[in-house]
C-alpha cells in the first residue's frame, strides 16, 4: 500500500514536470512565434528562403519560428532630402542645387524583392535625375521656373520607382546656389533692367503730362481769364506754405507786348536816323536828261519857260558895250 502510493506521488510528479517543460515549450514558442506588426507596416514573411502568398496586415500574427522570416516595411511617405548636387546649365552657369523627395511603398513585397534597398536606391536615383535636369535646363528656369522642374524630376524618377513598389509623391527643388561672380552680374542687370522701366514710366508720365497741359493752354487760349485765375491759384498755394519766397506773376502777354513795342521803337529810331542823314547830305548837281521820262516828269512836275517870257535884251544887267 504505501509502495503503492509511493509510485502514484512519482507519476504526478512526473506528469506535472511533462507539464511545465510542455508549458515552457509552449512558452518559448509562441515568444518566438508571435509577432505584431503596426497599423503603418506591412509584414513580408519569407518561409525557407521563399516568399510567402500572402503580406500580412497590421495586427497580431504568427510565424514558424526557424522556418519564416519577416520583415516589416514601412508604408509612410518618407521625406529624404537630396544633397546638393553641383552642375552645369544649358547656359554654361555652375550651379549647385539641392532638392528633397517625398515617397512611400505601395507594394511591400516588391519593395522587398526586388531591390535590396529601396531607400538607398531612391536616393541614388534623385541625385542622377537631378544631375541630368540640371544640365538640360537654364539658369532662369532654375531660378523661376521650378514648378514644371519639380514635374519633370517626379516622372524622372517615378518611372523606374514603380517596379521596386515605390511611388514618388512629389519632389522639390529647395536651393540654387550661384557663384558670387553671378550673384553680381544679376545684381547689375537687375538695377539696368529697374533704371530701364524707371526711365520708360516717366517719359510715359511727360508724354501724358504734355498731352493735358496741351489741352489746358487750348482752353485758356480760349478765355484769357482762366490764365490769370492760375496765376493767382498759384500765389495762394505758394503763399499757404510759410516760406520767405514772394512770388510775383508776371503775364506772359506783357511780356509779347513790350518785345512788339522794343522792335517798333527800335524801327522808328532807324528811319529818323535815315531821314537825318539823307539832310545832312549835300544836294547833287543836276545833270541835263533828255529822257522821255525826265521829260515827263518836268512836265508834270513844273513847266519850262516859253520864248516869250525870257527878258529883253535891255532888261538884261549890263549891256555888250559896256563889257571890257
């Protein structure tokens, strides 16, 4: 009786450590087994080398310990920024510009398979695509165009992304960076190109300036009191400012008046010094013309003596005889 419950202790005894190392068995298996993976991941399990038919979700799942292997992607957009990669434009202008990418997997087990590292090859990627946009573009594209730079670089790089389960979400240039030889060549060019439109608007402003003033003299011309009411509009804004300046307004018709009286009177004097000098003159000896012309004018003028109104000879002072 008592060898008898002697070997019934040894059986529990035995039954309930099979229990436990089946427990601890248990245990570690399911710790090495059980896997989470998050609501943003994906689970790739390659079972002996191969990969599975299905990815798993996010949530609790199960492996084969030793025999699968997992491996979690990442399904977030991934903001990687590109180092600045130095270049020569279309131009000939070195430029080193630098620009960051924003992608994410579509595909978990491509992203897996396919490529033995997606980010290391998206990387490598944007800095040849941004190489090769450099070279084909110009500097101003560079500087003012970004936006269709910024679409030419995604579908550079989408392209080829699509077959390693990545997208390329979008792409953008942060940076040029110009020589300083440049930076004061534009700097020049900038201040000619403003100097320029400076000069343009205000010789636009006198032109337009011209017309109305133009207009202005028309109306005046007119009715000639609307130029002395200016004139006094003028004294009264010059007088509001308190300033020791006396403006007098002086009518540009005075003006005229004076210059007309100048060259009249200047006109005058010239023809009394004529007149006076043509007295001063000696009288010239007349000379016998026997022209039809002085004919007439004699006859017109005064008439000749006739035969019978010359004197006698008696009459005449002196006689013949008593000449010596």
């Amino acid at each position: 009786m008592a060898q008898g419950t002697r070997q019934g202790a040894v059986m529990v005894g035995e039954l309930v450590a099979t229990g436990v190392a089946l427990a601890s068995v248990g245990a570690v298996y399911l710790a090495a087994a059980a896997r989470v993976v998050k609501q943003y991941e994906r689970g790739v399990v390659l079972r002996l080398g191969r990969l599975a038919s299905e990815v798993r979700g996010p949530g609790f799942t199960m492996i084969v310990p030793f025999v699968d292997r997992m491996r979690k992607v990442n399904m977030q957009i991934i903001t990687m920024p590109v180092p600045a990669q130095e270049g020569i434009t279309r131009d000939n202008v070195t430029v080193r510009v630098d620009a960051v990418v924003y992608f994410k997997v579509v595909d978990a087990a491509d992203a897996v398979i396919r490529v033995e590292d997606y980010r290391f090859a998206v990387s490598q990627m944007a800095q040849t695509s941004l190489r090769s946009i450099i070279g084909k573009s110009e500097l101003d594209d560079l500087l003012s165009n970004r936006e269709k730079l910024n679409q030419g670089l995604e579908l550079m790089m989408d392209s080829p992304a699509i077959g390693w389960g990545v997208t390329v979400d979008r792409v953008e240039i942060k940076d040029v960076s110009l020589p300083e030889t440049m930076k004061r060549s534009m700097a020049r060019q900038a201040e000619a190109t403003r100097d320029r439109r400076a000069r343009v608007i205000n010789a636009d402003a006198e032109l337009q300036a011209s017309k109305k003033l133009a207009e202005a003299a028309e109306a005046m011309s007119d009715q000639p009191a609307a130029l002395q009411l200016r004139l006094l509009q003028t004294v009264v804004a010059v007088a509001a400012e308190k300033n020791s300046t006396l403006v007098l307004p002086f009518p540009v018709e005075l003006l005229r008046f004076l210059e007309r009286s100048g060259l009249q009177a200047q006109a005058e004097t010239a023809a009394a010094e004529a007149v006076r000098g043509r007295a001063r003159r000696p009288a010239a000896p007349e000379v016998a013309d026997d022209s039809p012309a002085a004919v007439e004018g004699e006859a017109e003028g005064e008439r000749l003596p006739e035969l019978e109104d010359l004197p006698e000879a008696e009459d005449l002072p002196g006689r013949p005889e008593d000449l010596p």
